[in-house]
C-alpha cells in the first residue's frame, strides 16, 4: 500500500490520455506527489469532455486508451512509486442511446433486466424524454421524426438521436410483416401512422419545457440527461462497482472518490457496503458542509473531498473589520443590498418550484397520500402540504439529513426540529398542523412502511439538488459583495474568521479526519486559488475599490453613454472583480493577443453568471439582446482605443500583485501544512487565475512546467523571489513543502495541531501553529494575514521590515526548511524569519 501524502488531479479527455498521463508521471513523481488522482475514466456518452455522464461501468473508456491504455499509466505509476485514486459517479449514469442499460429500458420498458436499475416511478403512462426543441405536435406536423432501418433493424429518429422502438409495434403499425425498411418506407408516409408508433413506445418524447415538472425519474440536479441510479439495491451496486472492485482486487486502484455522495439514497449503508466489498479501500467523498456541519463520523470513509478548507483559508485572509465599508461600497455603487440568508430563501423557493417542480410534485403526492391514512391529517390539503414542504425544504441549513427506517440521529432530529420552528413563523404557511405531520413524517422511525421509508429518501434526495442550485448556481451569482467568498463549499454572508476560530476548527480536524483531503482548486472551484487569493485583497481596502470601480464607470460612460447605462451596476461591480481577479500577472498591455484571449474568457464567464442569477437571463429564457450588450461592454474595455481605461485598471492590479503573491503563497503553505492531504489540481503549480468551468479545464502547459522543475530545484528562495511575477515563488515552494512531507510523513499524518504565540506590533496579522506528534520534532508554520498595507512591489523583503517587532514563541531551537537559516529560542522575530520568504515552515528537534 503506498502511503497518501499527496495527490495531483488529471482531468481526462480534452487531450489527456491513458497514454499522455503516463508520460506525466516522472514529472508528478518528482514533484513530490504520492497519487495521482484522476476523473472519471469510464465510458461516457460520445463527446463527453468531462466523464461524469457514465454510459457504461464495466468499460474503461475506449477514446482514453481502453484497458490496455489503462495498464499502461498503471505501469507508468508504479514504476516511479505512485498510487491511484479514482474518482466514480454511482448516482447517476447518461440519458443516452450510448448506455447499454437505457437502451435496453426504452425497448423493454418495465420489462427490461435494467428497469429496476435506475430510479424511474413505474406508475407513470410512459417514459417521458423531454428532449424536443418544440412541442411536439410541431415537430410530427414540421416532419422532423422518420424510421429509419439500418442492419434490419429499425429506429425513430429525431435529429441526430435514434430511439429503439419495442418489439412488433413497427409490423402492427404498419400492418404487415416485413423488411423493415420496407416498412419504415410505409410508415415515413403516413404521419398519422408515425404517430400511433411513437404512442405504442416505452417512451415519449416531449418538449424539453416538460422536464421540470412531468420528468418520472430522478435526475442529477435538474439535468434531463442524467438519470439517478439505485446503488442501494445490492444487485445493482454489484453491477456498478464491477470494475472498480476488480481493479482494486488486482492492484491497479489504491483509493477511491465517490461522486455526489449525498444523491445516493443512503449514504452511510453506501460507505458499509463498499468497505465490506472493497476489502476496506480508502474511500473520499464529494461532500459540501454546512456552516456548522462537520462529516458524520460513522461514515466509512476518509474524508471529504476537501471543498471545505478552500473557504476556511479564504476567510482567514478576508479582513473581517471592513464588512461594513465593503458592504457600504456594493451597496454605494450597484445599489444591492439584499441580505444574505433571505437571498438564500428566495432562491431556494424559485428553485424548488420552478426548475424542481416535478420533484416538488411528487412530494406532494406521496405526502398526501400518507395524510389520507391518518385520522389526524386526513384532512390536509395538497396546497397546505406544498406549502409546508417548500418552507421546510428551504429552512434546512444543510443539503440534507441521512434519515434512514431506524429513524433520525440526534443531530439530523434537532436540524429538522429548528427548520420546523423556523417554519412556523413564516407567514406564508397557514396550517402548522401540515409542519407536524411533515416532521412526524420523517422524524418517527419508517420501520416497515415502505411509502414512508419512499418519501424519507426522496424528500433527502431533493433537498440535496435544492441546496445546490439555489446557493451555489444562483445566490453566489447574485450576492457579489466579494467574490473571493462566493466558494463551493463557501459561506459569502459571513465576512472573514477569527485566528482563533480558525485554529479550533483545525484542532478539530487533526482529531477527527486526518486524512481529509485539502482542495484550493477543484474542477467546481467558481474562480482559480491565485485569483481568489488577489481578490480576498479587496476587503483591506473597500473604499479604494470603490473609487476605482467608479472611476472607470465613469471614463467608460464618457467613451459610450449608451452602452454603459444600459447594464446593470451589479454586472458591473461583479465583472470588475472577475477582471482583477483573473488577469494573469505575466500579461502585459503590448500583449494584444493574450489580452483578447482574456476577454473572451471574461465575456464567456459573465454570460454564465448572468444565466446562473436568474435575474436577467437564464438557461431556460436566455435574454440575447442583454447578453449580446454584456459581451459588448467587456469587449469595450479591450479596445486599442480605450488603452488609456485599461491602463487603469493595470494599475490597480499591479497595487494588489505583491499582496496577492503573499496570500497565494499562504494559501498554498496552508494547503500544505493543516491538518489533511493537499490535492494539486492539475496545473496549478504555477498562479491559477481561471473563472468557473469550463475556464478552469482548460489545457496546461506541461512541457513548461517539466522545464520549471529542473530549473528550480535547487534555487534557493531569495533568488526566485526576484522572479515572483512569473509565479516561480508558487511552483518552487510546492516543490519544497511536497519535499518535506515526505521527510516527515508520520508528523503531516498523524500529527496534532497547537496554536503558537506570537507577541508585538503587528500579531494580530499572524498565524503561526506546530504540527507534532507527542515525541520527536515540531514542525512550525508562521504566516502572515492581511498585509496589504505593507506591500511593497519593489522588494522581496518588504515584510521583514514590517514584522520586525513582532516576535514567534519558537519554544525550543529550529532552522527554516525553506532557506536553511537556524534559529536560537526562545523566541525569533518574523521580520528575520520572512526576510527571504514571505513564508516559514520550522523543523524544531528540541523543546524547552
């Protein structure tokens, strides 16, 4: 078993081979990795560029190398000493003609040996597929369906999709047996024929409105084109797990990355059921965490994912004594002024009965139905019921609970019993005695009762999707007071953290999930670590980002009145965050070919986001007219004509570049050092100023960073400082920290976490900590927050001046591991310790 010290994520396809990957792994083994960490490789839909649409399980993925591909990287990987982990997805599998298994359901329909695979409600008529770009009387009317026989066989096709048809239904529509292109040549003829053939299907096929509110299977969030799988059923898990299982029983897996864990109808009987049959593999799961939320510690796993400390590092670096100027500045400029928790509300409403309402439907139905065989609540109304369940839905301040027939844990009771309360005081439920049936619905234990146990899962599997899309794709793209917050796994109404809080939190982790993962940048990451870790930087100085964002409004209106006054300040204040932020440090205003790339960049993410808001367009009503007038506003400020704008905005980065490095090098230390198990998203050695996917998938230089690699390897610190806006100091200190991770594994393992004392002017701008296990050496971290104030961009050792009276307890001799300098207790000052870096990681051997 090789031991996990820390992983390097590969997205696969989009170029990224079997083959490709294996010619990688010299590289990632030097840098000092111990995993690779890849995303889904099993066979997908045709064209897939991410690998989350499974179509097939039980086959690696042919476009990628297939098996023999596969073998290959693995050899590659255990040549040089590196484990694997896989990321799988056992919610859900590609609505797609391309999965074995949906083919088989379209043509046999309940019949189908699959049919009890995927989460589908078999009381419904037919097998609805919304996947029509008109009703569907218009489509029959304007000729778009034909049969069409190829290899004696036949199939209904609509544009490029072709549906299996069941048996016998072509020769009884047609009246004959026959050859069946004979007889698709009698059917094509008659569109009333064609008709009655699409009505004898398994399926129907609907205009792609009707997925919201008549789809008869559970879908991955609101996407149609996934359907929700029953790992629960043990047949069924045997069936998805085949491989994977197989792959580990033969040494070629080492770990495992569950996808979307809270989709699955019962997490923690999931997790026992994977460790019994893996033989115990290490398991991680996709998990986002509540505010409060900490991972349910009897479920057999690792830890998560990691989505979490990318917030929490995020926090420590917001300045928390400026809320009120930033929120002054937002609300000064844009006008906005909503407040955080009510946004959240709102949004979960619009979701749960807009892009949910089939999901709330059914709900509905199954609460009513329960009603009706209670004395007590027999006479509850749908209406009541609807309007209990979406409050309730909505006050959860989690994803979900994980309720099973035994009944609630004490933690998941009292979070359903506070979000009744809370409930109870919304004027818009009338009747609290559909709250108290609701609660007791899911509070009392199922037992038996399989509608209950039915309406338990799905009222969980809903909440999940809810949460998601009405916070992450929808308030995180309203509430833009600073970005930097708006993180998976982020809480954007709560501005910055206390040290202290900070450090408990991480005592805690080093107590309880020691292994977590730690993730600064994921495939789901809204923006780039670097990017986030410059933009943190405005909460130092909300009133000279405001004076800013005014200034160039106003050069901007005087180059074109017309087409400024017609976007909304809120884009406006979010588009110039997003510029700061994603401007890469290397760019300069001569570079007319990268700054146009940048552009398009930044004119692909604003349509998203506005898309994602809700407010002005969307994915179901797109407004082209606004998003053609957006496009054009961010294309304004890259014309050679408007130099002069652009060199302003320059400026301001160029104010916030050094700080942003500090914090980008804190981040990554942090990473490094907490608690957990850094994961390197591919790439990201060197500063990642990307926007939400797909900006963030995009290809990597890897030639480049082989190169970077031998030339720095043996650089000593202050030289590569000099560099910094090439982002060497970044590449250079993974390079170190990966090092000493191995040289003391047992201590980044296993090690606890203690807090250190730092005295003088500017402590409260520190954190410093020592990881340690009970005999041998320290490791002490000190770093620096919130430092703006003292950048300096013309000098690599700014900080030293101004933490030169501010002292570390060191408790015992110690030298940097970065630089080599030794050190004499009792205690050092960090103007010395940060003169070459503006980082240190202590190696203490004694303790006084």
């Amino acid at each position: 078993m090789i031991a996990l010290r820390a992983t390097y994520r590969l997205q696969f396809r989009n170029g990224m081979t079997f083959e490709r990957a294996a010619g990688l792994v010299p590289y990632l083994a030097d840098l000092g990795v111990s995993h690779l960490y890849a995303s889904p490789i099993f066979r997908a839909t045709p064209g897939s560029t991410h690998g989350y649409d499974v179509a097939d399980h039980q086959e690696l993925e042919p476009e990628l190398g297939g098996a023999a591909g596969f073998s290959q990287l693995v050899a590659a990987l255990r040549q040089h000493g590196l484990g694997l982990m896989l990321d799988i997805v056992p919610n859900h599998m590609a609505v797609s003609t391309a999965n074995p298994w949906w083919r088989d359901v379209l043509t046999y329909g309940r019949s189908s040996r699959y049919a009890e695979h995927f989460d589908i409600d078999w009381q419904a008529p037919r097998l609805l597929l919304p996947i029509l770009s008109e009703p569907y009387g218009e489509a029959l009317e304007q000729g778009k369906f034909e049969i069409v026989a190829e290899k004696g066989e036949a199939s209904f096709r609509y544009q490029a999709l072709s549906l299996p048809l069941a048996p016998g239904t072509l020769e009884a529509v047609a009246g004959e047996e026959g050859d069946p292109e004979r007889l698709a040549e009698t059917i094509n003829a008659d569109r009333q024929r064609l008709h009655h053939l699409h009505e004898r299907q398994v399926w129907q096929l609907a205009y792609w409105r009707l997925a919201r509110e008549a789809l008869p299977y559970r879908r991955f969030f609101e996407i149609a084109d996934l359907i929700g799988v029953r790992v629960e059923n043990p047949a069924v898990f045997a069936e998805v797990h085949a491989l994977p299982l197989q792959l580990l029983r033969e040494g070629k897996l080492d770990l495992l990355r569950i996808d979307h864990i809270d989709g699955l109808a019962d997490p923690k009987g999931y997790l026992d059921r994977l460790k019994l049959e893996s033989g115990g593999a290490g398991v991680f799961v996709e998990k986002i965490l509540g505010a409060e939320e900490e991972l349910r510690p009897d479920w057999a796993c690792l830890g998560t994912t990691g989505y979490e400390i990318a917030h929490l590092i995020t926090s420590l670096q917001v300045d928390r004594q400026k809320e009120g100027e930033m929120s002054m500045a937002w609300h000064s400029f844009s006008g906005a002024a909503e407040d955080y928790d009510e946004l959240v509300k709102t949004s979960k409403r619009r979701i749960l009965t807009r892009n949910l309402a089939g999901e709330l439907a059914a709900l509905v139905r199954m609460a009513r139905d329960l009603a009706t065989g209670s004395l007590e609540y027999r006479d509850l109304g749908p209406d009541s019921l609807r309007l209990a369940l979406i409050e309730l839905a909505c006050a959860l301040p989690v994803y979900r609970t994980y309720i099973d027939r035994a009944g609630p844990s004490a933690e998941d009771a009292a979070l359903l019993e506070a979000a009744g309360e809370a409930v109870r005081l919304e004027p818009g439920v009338e009747d609290n005695a559909a709250v108290d049936f609701l609660l007791q619905l899911l509070l009392e234990p199922a037992a038996d009762d399989e509608d209950r146990v039915t309406f338990i899962r799905r009222f969980q599997q809903t909440t999940g999707p809810l949460t998601a899309k009405a916070v992450e794709d929808t308030a995180f793209y309203r509430y833009n007071r600073l970005i930097a917050l708006n993180e998976v796994g982020g809480e954007p109404g709560s501005f910055g953290l206390p040290v202290a809080d900070f450090n408990r939190g991480m005592t805690r982790r080093a107590q309880r999930w020691p292994s977590n993962l730690s993730a600064t940048a994921t495939h789901d990451t809204k923006r780039g670590e670097d990017a986030r870790a410059r933009l943190a930087l405005l909460s130092e100085m909300p009133r000279d980002w405001l004076t800013a964002v005014e200034s160039w409004n106003r050069q901007l209106l005087e180059i074109d009145g017309k087409l400024v006054r017609g976007i909304h300040k809120e884009d406006a204040w979010l588009f110039y965050q997003a510029l700061v932020g994603a401007w890469p440090g290397d760019i300069t205003l001569e570079q007319e070919e990268e700054l146009q790339d940048l552009a398009g960049r930044l004119s692909a993410f604003m349509t998203k986001a506005l898309r994602e808001a809700k407010q002005r367009s969307s994915w179901t009503d797109p407004d082209g007219l606004y998003e053609e007038h957006i496009e054009r506003f961010v294309q304004c400020h890259f014309e050679r004509r408007n130099r002069a704008l652009l060199r302003d905005v320059r400026a301001m980065i160029t104010r916030l570049e050094p700080a942003g490095m500090v914090n980008s090098l804190v981040q990554l230390t942090l990473k490094m050092t907490l608690p957990g198990v850094p994961d390197v998203y591919q790439g990201t050695e060197l500063p990642d100023y990307s926007l939400v996917d797909p900006d963030n998938r995009r290809p990597v230089d890897f030639e480049k960073r082989r190169r970077l690699l031998a030339e720095l390897r043996d650089r000593p610190a202050r030289q590569t400082m000099k560099n910094w806006r090439s982002g060497w100091p970044k590449f250079w200190l993974t390079m170190r920290l990966l090092a000493l991770r191995q040289d003391y594994p047992d201590i980044f393992a296993q090690g606890g976490y203690e807090a250190l004392t730092v005295e003088g002017e500017e402590a409260s701008h520190v954190l410093a900590f020592s990881r340690a296990l009970e005999r041998g050496p320290r490791i002490i971290v000190a770093l620096p927050l919130r430092i703006l104030k003292h950048a300096d961009p013309w000098s690599v050792s700014w900080l030293g001046a101004a933490f030169s009276h501010t002292h570390l307890r060191l408790q015992g001799d110690a030298y940097n591991s970065l630089d080599g300098k030794r050190f004499e207790g009792p205690d050092v000052s960090l103007g010395t310790l940060w003169q070459s870096l503006p980082v240190a990681v202590l190696v203490s051997s004694s303790v006084t």
